[in-house]
C-alpha cells in the first residue's frame, strides 16, 4: 500500500481515466465511420470535461444526424455530447 503524501496514485489514475477515455473516443469515432460510410471528414472526437466533442465536416445534415446517433448510442445518454460537426 502507497503512503497518502504519493503523488504516483494519483497519476496512476490519472492515465487509466485517459486511457478509458481514448477507448471510448476511438470506439466513437469507429462508429461513425461505419455509421455514416465514411462521409464524415476530419471527424475527430475528444473528452471536455464530462462531455464528448464531434468535431468534423460533412455534405448533408443526414450525415451530421447520422454521425450524432452513432455517437449517442456509445455515450448511452450518460454523457452530455457536443455536436460541432459542420454541414458545408
């Protein structure tokens, strides 16, 4: 058992928080691009704080709300999402 005053406990959490946080980005972004066949460009998807950030680009708002569901369903409404894909 580590003493209280280690800082390496806390790290040692720190880094499996943000790798649990990677897994879940990529599993996100594995979604969408299955969801939406690709047609999502430069999708890239981070943890701010709680919530989960899309970012990205596509043609048509079908896709934005395809990429959206794909992304809702992992998240299971637990976790507040932030659309900022862009139709252009």
């Amino acid at each position: 058992m580590r003493p209280l005053s280690d800082d390496s406990a806390f790290h040692d959490l720190t880094d499996s928080e943000e790798r649990a946080d990677d897994v879940l980005a990529d599993a996100i972004v594995r979604r969408i691009e299955n969801a939406t066949w690709g047609r999502v460009n430069g999708l890239y998807v981070a943890r701010l704080g709680e919530a989960i950030v899309l970012h990205g680009f596509c043609r048509t708002y079908h896709v934005r709300e395809l990429a959206h569901q794909a992304a809702l369903e992992l998240a299971d409404g637990s976790v507040p999402l932030i659309d900022l894909l862009t139709v252009s």
